[in-house]
C-alpha cells in the first residue's frame, strides 16, 4: 500500500527561481497539504551529473498531545549541507535534486487528520498527509529525472526519520536504480 497515493496528485503551480523549478500544490484537504491547511510545496534543481539527491527537509514532529513541527514550507531548499549546490563544499554538489519541504508534522509518513482546536489550525484539524506529500514528490522526481545513474535519499532531523518509510517508496518509483539512504537524524526508535 505504500504506492497507494502515487500518481494522484499534480501541482496547481510550476514557477521557475534561480535554477530552481518550484512546485506548489493546492492546498486540498484529501491530497498534499501542510499541517494546518498552508500549501505543500516542493523543488527540482537540475545538476551536472547523472545522480540524483531526494532530500527530506526537517522541522519537527507531532504526537497525540504534543505538536511542535513546522506548520508552512517554502519549498525551495535552503542551499547549504545536502542541498548546496557546490560541488567544492558538498560531494553530493552536482547532482540533480529534489527537495521535499517539510510541513504536516508526521516525518513523510502521515496518512490522517488529527481533531485539535490548540495548535492554531483554522478547521481546528492537523493534516497529517506525509504520505501524500511525498508521493506527489516522487510523482514530481520521476517525471523530471526519470532514469538516475544512481538516487541517494537524504534526510535531516524530522526528514530523517521520513527515510524509513521513504525507502520503500522511491524503491516503488524507482525499482531497479541503486539507492543509498543517508538518516541524517538518528535511529527509528520508539
């Protein structure tokens, strides 16, 4: 059921920014959105190699009664670490990219809304649609980079533990090209 979500969702704006192409979605409550109703948005960045990063942005998490995760995403990824672009600072410099923002509170793996009138949702529900904003990535990363040499799935923080289950979802998009995966956060415990 991981691939339940691929190939259903589209971007309702495709705007070009310093050799970034941002992708916004509208913010539809059965499809990518952020935790509080805010738009998902994500980005590709055309490299000089044949390799591409997936890169999982962090920002928190969200528990039954505690939320204290990024609630808005810029989409765009911010160019240092992973996602700098110089090859001189970051090995991964030259690859093509996509960065996922961060923004439904639930590491890339939600799947539900959660009722509750204190974390400042205007409905007075959490989106927690991880699931759904990542596969509307993927849907994103195939389509523009559809045949990598080799994909390396990266993480930081909350976008670290969203490899986990991020595994098993680019493996469903991309099933034969080889993959790395870098948990830039730590270890999946509960």
């Amino acid at each position: 059921g991981y691939g339940k979500y691929l190939g259903a969702f589209t971007p309702s704006r495709v705007d070009e920014n310093d050799g970034y192409t941002l992708y916004s979605f509208a913010a539809d409550k059965k499809g990518p959105i952020c935790m509080q109703g805010a738009p998902f948005k994500m980005s590709t960045r055309e490299g000089a190699s044949d390799d591409l990063i997936i890169y999982l942005q962090g920002g928190g998490a969200c528990w039954t009664g505690t939320c204290v995760a990024s609630t808005t995403t810029a989409g765009g990824p911010y160019p240092i670490g992973w996602t700098d672009g110089n090859a001189e600072r970051n090995p991964l410099g030259d690859f093509d990219l996509v960065s996922l923002g961060y923004c439904d509170g639930s590491v890339f793996t939600g799947d539900n809304e959660w009722p509750d009138a204190m974390s400042g949702a205007p409905d007075g529900i959490r989106y927690h649609h991880g699931m759904q904003n990542l596969s509307a990535g993927l849907d994103i990363a195939r389509k523009v980079f559809p045949n990598p040499r080799r994909i390396v799935l990266v993480g930081s923080s909350a976008g670290g533990y969203g490899t986990i289950l991020g595994t098993a979802l680019v493996r469903v998009v991309y099933p034969k090209i080889p993959l790395f995966v870098i948990n830039d956060a730590g270890l999946g415990l509960t």
